[in-house]
C-alpha cells in the first residue's frame, strides 16, 4: 500500500470492531432484539468502523490530491471511480446510516441494525483488502 501508517491504524480499527461484533456471537434476530447492550454496542462499533471507511476515504482523497468533496458518500464514489475501492453501492448506504446514528438520537430500529450485521458485514472486509492492496 502507498498510503501512511494512519490509514493502516485506521484499518486496523475497523478490523477491531469487526472481531468485537463476531465474538458477541449474535446469531438470530431475537438474540439482538432482546439485548439492548448488544443493540448500543452494535451500533457503536458499526457507527466506529464507518467513520473509520470514511476518515481513510478523505485521507486517500487528499494524498491523491483531489479537491474536497461535498459529502463523504461522494468521496466514497470518487474513490470507487478511481478504481481503488470496488463499487459496491451499499458503501454508502452504510454512510447514510452512520449519519442517521450520529444526528438523530432516537432508538435505530433493531432490524436495519440486524440486517446490516447479517447482510453487509463483509463489506468492511472488502474495503480493507480494496485499501490493502491499492
């Protein structure tokens, strides 16, 4: 990898979060549903791994010299049509959630939480060997 030793620790903390959510062991719908420790700690460990994606987005985008962009779901794009990231369009559905966590303060439904721990987790590994092997 071309880029600086705080991305690599950026990856690293998404790579954190990932093994915090797998040993919470949350297997079915109605483990997350009856816990709300594992609903707050889910969130928070989701909410940490985005903005981790999003920081090293906006540090790729500036190593490379691209003007600053608007919003971080359009420094995601500008990545993915670079080619340095693949264009997986939930990329920034997982922005639109990380900022939905951030700004408002009312309970996030379990079930989106649930469905992006069983449906898009893997994403955040395609993102750090996308990052890894650029």
């Amino acid at each position: 990898m071309k880029y600086n030793g705080i991305i690599e620790n950026n990856l690293r903390v998404i790579e954190q979060k990932l093994d915090e959510i797998n040993s919470w062991e949350i297997d079915s719908f109605e483990k997350l549903k009856n816990s709300t420790l594992l609903q707050n700690a889910s969130e928070r460990a989701l909410q940490v791994a985005i903005e981790m994606m999003i920081d090293i987005c906006e540090r790729i985008s500036a190593i490379e010299k691209i003007q600053p962009l608007d919003s971080s779901s359009e420094c995601i794009a500008k990545l993915q049509e670079m080619k340095i990231i693949r264009p997986f369009p939930e990329y920034k559905e997982m922005v639109k959630f990380r900022n939905f966590i951030v700004h408002r303060y009312e309970r996030i439904d379990v079930e989106i939480i649930y469905s992006i721990l069983k449906n898009k987790i893997q994403l955040f590994g395609f993102f750090i060997e996308d990052i890894r092997n650029s």
